[in-house]
C-alpha cells in the first residue's frame, strides 16, 4: 500500500517514520537533493516535504508505528503520533 504525504515543519528539524519506507518526491516544490534520493525512513525538513510511502507489513493495535520528529519539544504540536498498517485482505 501507497500513500502520498506532505510533512511542514517551521523550524528545520528531522522527521522519521518506523516500520515503513519513503521516498522523497520534492522538498519546498522543488527536486530532491542527492541525498535525499533512494529509500529512507528518516528525513531532514525544512520548510515541505512531499513523501510516498510504503507500507510493505502490518502493524498492529498492541505494536503500532510511530511517525515523529526527533525534537521532543514539539511533540504537543503535532511531532509525534501512532499509526495502525492493516494486513492486506
């Protein structure tokens, strides 16, 4: 499974999703930089990010994923959150 994601960030920070891979599409509208291209599951933000990413296994209620910035500080903002990957039918 797919999905498309935008990630904003207003000060520049890392962003990392477990369990899955990502690949970055542009960053603030424009190309990847080189290292940005490739498979990733951590990225550097500063400004946009538009991501696709790929769920390749389940989580589960009792294990979920977690998607967060490495900046703790900004975990009420919105930084870090829990995410469930059903298994495909």
């Amino acid at each position: 499974t797919w999905e498309r994601w935008i990630v904003r960030a207003d000060r520049p920070q890392s962003f990392h999703i477990e369990g899955v891979m990502f690949q970055v599409r542009n960053v603030n509208g424009s190309a990847p930089f080189p290292e940005d291209r490739g498979w990733k599951d951590t990225v550097w933000i500063d400004g946009q990010v538009e991501l696709l990413v790929y769920y390749n296994q389940p989580s589960w209620p009792h294990f979920p994923f977690q998607y967060l910035s490495q900046t703790l500080e900004l975990a009420d903002r919105g930084s870090i959150g829990q995410i469930l990957v059903n298994p495909a039918p």
